[in-house]
C-alpha cells in the first residue's frame, strides 16, 4: 500500500502533453494554439485539464499502475481540427501508467504508450 501511494502522490499536480501516438498529423498541426494539460487532485481520485480547446474534469480508478478515466464532462466549445477527438479518444484508451522520471508521465494502453506529458 505505501508503494501505492507514493506513486499515486507521484501523479499530483499539472501536466502538458508533449506527444502522442496513432496520429497522421503533427503534434504541432494538432495543438497550434494550446496544448492538452491533465492536472490530478489526488487522493481525492479527480482530473482535470484541457483538451487543447475545451476544459474537462472526472474521476480516475488507480492501482498500482493501472489507470482508468471514469465520466469525463467538456465544455462544448466549437473547436477546429481534430485535436480534441484525437486526445479524447486517447485518454479513453488509457489503462495503464508509467512515470519514466519525476518530471515524465506516460499513459499506455498495455505497453504501447499512447500520451505523455511533462510537468509544468
């Protein structure tokens, strides 16, 4: 349990999505203006962040290294391109982290990771 919750505090705070995978685009052609963030308010079990165009907030179910996006809500802003739907279907994908460093977060679907982000 205490390895648990040191990786779970480990999660604390904000991030920025620095790329992704199973795109055809650029990670620039996908985020021109904003980049996708994920900010984790644990133990309280809830994120939030921005898709790149709307803000978004649920819950997450988390053991040791899997992890899980439970009933995430957007705003309904009119965004163009499809970064949001790309980093959307993404976070649904997730079942799994890693923290490659303290400062590194990947989210995986089995071994393949799918996001990462950096610390901001």
């Amino acid at each position: 349990p205490e390895e648990i919750e040191s990786k779970i505090s480990a999660l604390n705070g904000r991030w920025e999505l620095q790329s992704l995978t199973n795109t055809k685009l650029t990670f620039e052609a996908l985020y021109p203006d904003l980049k996708p963030s994920l900010a984790f308010n644990l133990p309280v079990m809830e994120v939030m962040g921005s898709t790149g165009c709307n803000t978004f907030s649920g819950a997450i179910a988390m053991d040791s290294n899997h992890i899980e996006f439970i009933n995430l809500v957007a705003t309904e802003k009119a965004c163009n391109g499809i970064g949001e739907p790309t980093f959307i279907n993404a976070m649904k994908a997730v079942s799994t982290f890693t923290l490659v460093d303290s400062n590194t977060l990947e989210l995986m679907k089995a071994d393949t990771a799918l996001l990462r982000f950096v610390r901001i």
